[in-house]
C-alpha cells in the first residue's frame, strides 16, 4: 500500500483514455495519485470513426494507440481485463482472464482494489432481439469488428471476381441496417471505396451493375436525430449516387442471403451491417447493486456520480444524465463524453480534498455527418448569437477533421499531433487510397 488515493477508470474509449491520460499527467507523474486503465482491448481508436475502418478508408495499425505504451508515457498505469463484477464494500472490481489467440491464459482473473471508480464503458448496437442478428449481421461497435466486415467485403469481391458464373443477384449487394450517423456516413464511404477495390484489377465485377447498398431506417427519415433540413439534403445526395434508402422500414428479421422487413419487403444482401440503436454492455445490468435504465445505463446524478454510490462514477454513452435544460438524456454522442471526461478531470481536486462537487452542464454544439469525399454537412448550435448555423461542403469537412484532431491533442499533445499530421500529409500519396487486405 502506497496511501496515495486509487484512481481507476474502466473503459479506454474516448472519455475513459482521455481522463486516465490527463489523470496520469497532472496526478500520476507527482506521485500524488495512482491512476489505473482497465480495458479489455490493447488499442484505441476513435470510435467515430470506425465506418472509415470498414469501409477500408482507414488502416488501423496507423491510428491506433497502444494502451501500455500509452500509460507507460502519461504516467498511469494499464491493466488489461474485462470488468465483470463490483464489490461495493471491499471497493474493488473484478476482472475476467485474458487469453491470447490460440486460448492461453495472459493474465488470471483478480481484483483491483479502488478509491475513486470511473466507468467509461461505452456503448454497444442494441439488436431489440431480432431473429438473425448476431448470426448473420455485423456491428460496428470495436475495430476488430469493423476489420472483419471490410475482409468479408474485399473477399466477396475477389470471390466474384474469380467465379465461372456471372455474379448472381444480391451476391454484392450490403444491405445497412440504422440510417444514423454511423450507417449513413458507412453507405456513403462504401460507395466509393468499393469501386476503388473494383478499379484495382477486379475487371469482371461492374460496380454500377453488381454492387448495391441500401440503407434502412425504422423511423420516418434518415439522422433522425439532426434537424430535417439536413437529413433532407443527405437523402438527396445518397440517392444521387446510387444508394437505396427505405425508411418506415422495420427489421424483422436477418437472413443469410437478406433482410425481412416488417411489411413483408425483403432486402437481398449477402453483407448485412446492423447500426440501429445502443445500449450499454450487459455487465452493468445492476452490477454492485448499482441503479441502471432498461438500456443498462448508470443512472448519476449531476455531478456523475451514481446514485448509490458517491465512490463510484459513470461517464460516456454508460451514463444516464438528465439534462435539466432539456429535461432529456444527455446524448450518446462524443461530444457529451469528451465534455464529462473534462468536467470530471477538473473536479477532481475537490475530490481529492473531499470538498463538494459542481454540477455537469452539457452544451449541444451541433451535428456533423460525413459523407466520405462527396461532402460534409452539419449545424452549429448556437455558433452566432444563440443562433443555428447550417454548414456544407469544405467548411463542414475541416470542421469533422477538426473533431478528430481535438481527440489527437487531448491525448498527445500539439506538437505530437502536428508532426503526426504533417508526416500523414507526405506519406499519404504512397499509400493505396483503400485497404485491399
């Protein structure tokens, strides 16, 4: 035992590093904490941005970031393991073995003993239970998920290509299933990448011809959570290359070759990506007796921390907030969990002295929705004199890139980030435009 007060944060999203980072820089490197990250992966990536992964856009091994050598340069320390319990009154939480690929046990299953526990687990899809889904559809909830979709994809396309037969209706076609942010900019990045895949010596598959990709929403349009005008001038620009939206389309069920839809439609695809709803993970389902919502949130007060334990809180797309200005849940959005990581990091002092602790306030500044190179649209909330700003084109897509960024320098710093950038810039004209593997 040390004495110095035990920081862990459980999840390595982007609150949950963010905040062990910061954590580590200001109270790890004096000694004067122990900052601990738990998670079960050994990388990062920005979460955001995993329909690029899928799509083939982005290499992983380029942008991600490695938990131990990341802890080991912010002063706080790495631990992997999945959290799969909490012990309230021994203040400690309880962590499954890891395995490596061919089944050997990495590290035994143990506890890890805490004074103040954040949790930053994220979010996952949440299939409702649909007949299917975990059989025959892919979510884009991790980079190993992602990465699997985009070989299905390249293999598909090869196998098409290499066939005697011609290729056979609903062989190449992708059905995506939740016209969110995450499906809508994953239809339009795999639109063109697929035909760069096709460009690169797969002369027998057309893409106009062979390949399909429709889109499919419950609700009664697309981005039902930005405002109309904008969902409106992204159907426009998805219909204009060739993707087929339905929305008013319920899923029923999922099906090797397709999809079922609940007015009896049925939608031929062989590669199904499921981006409908979220949830938290299972585990937090009344893990130590704490409050939860039927999505399996921690129910926190104001200030995040949950409402049956003080010791104990909750950030991210795991924390169910009420936002007294709207009367609503704080959104699953990045923005929210990059501004609770910040909140919390700046009240931690007043933890640490055991003075009370001030509020969260959450402020909404608007959507961005990438549409790959065709463009970007978004509106800034409250960007000129409390007024919403409707943004398109150039403008919008430094702005998303400039999301991305903010993420780099939270963790590393400027100059890291802009050595990054400007190396990316040199080398990106010696890469393929599409990962083919």
């Amino acid at each position: 035992m040390t004495g110095r007060h035990r920081i862990v944060v459980v999840g390595g999203g982007a609150a949950g590093l963010q905040l062990a980072t910061k954590l580590g820089d200001r109270y790890g490197r004096r000694k004067e904490a122990e900052v601990t990250l738990v998670d079960r992966s050994r990388t990062h990536i920005w979460k955001p941005l995993l329909h690029e992964v899928a799509a083939g856009s982005m290499d992983v091994g380029h942008h991600a970031v490695d938990y131990l050598h990341h802890a080991h340069a912010h002063h706080f320390r790495y631990r992997i393991g999945q959290m799969t319990g909490l012990d309230r009154e021994r203040r400690e939480i309880l962590l499954a073995a890891s395995y490596d690929a061919e089944g050997r046990e990495v590290t035994p299953a143990r506890a890890l003993p805490y004074d103040t526990l954040v949790i930053a687990v994220g979010s996952a899809s949440n299939d409702f239970g649909t007949p299917g889904v975990k059989e025959h559809a892919i979510a884009l909830d991790t980079p190993d998920q992602a990465e699997r979709f985009h070989r299905r994809l390249v293999n598909a396309m090869i196998r098409a290509h290499a066939q005697d037969d011609p290729v056979r209706p609903g062989q190449l076609h992708v059905a995506v299933i939740g016209a969110g942010a995450t499906g809508t900019e994953l239809v339009a990045e795999l639109h063109r990448t697929t035909r760069h895949v096709a460009a690169t010596g797969l002369d027998r598959i057309d893409p106009d011809k062979d390949l399909k990709l429709t889109l499919i929403e419950a609700a009664d349009r697309i981005l039902p959570a930005v405002p109309e005008r904008l969902s409106q001038d992204v159907m426009g620009l998805l219909a204009g290359i060739g993707v087929e939206v339905r929305t008013n389309a319920r899923v029923t069920e999922v099906r090797p070759d397709g999809v079922l839809l609940a007015d009896g439609g049925f939608v031929p695809a062989e590669l199904t990506v499921w981006a409908a709803g979220v949830r938290a993970p299972d585990v937090l389902r009344e893990i130590g007796g704490l409050e939860t919502t039927r999505n399996n949130q921690l129910v926190v007060l104001p200030t995040l921390q949950t409402t049956r334990d003080p010791d104990v809180f909750a950030i991210g797309d795991c924390a169910h907030l009420i936002d007294p200005a709207t009367g609503a849940p704080v959104p699953p959005r990045a923005q929210a969990a990059h501004q609770q990581a910040t909140h919390l990091l700046r009240q931690m002092p007043n933890r640490l002295a055991g003075r009370p602790l001030a509020p969260f306030r959450y402020r909404d500044f608007g959507s961005l929705v990438s549409l790959g190179e065709y463009t970007t649209v978004g509106n800034l909330m409250g960007f000129i004199r409390g007024k919403n700003v409707f943004i398109a084109g150039l403008f919008a897509r430094m702005m998303y890139q400039s999301l991305y960024k903010m993420h780099q320098q939270a963790l590393h710093g400027t100059w890291k980030v802009a050595l990054d950038t400007a190396a990316r810039a040199l080398t990106r004209h010696t890469e393929p435009r599409v990962k083919l593997h």
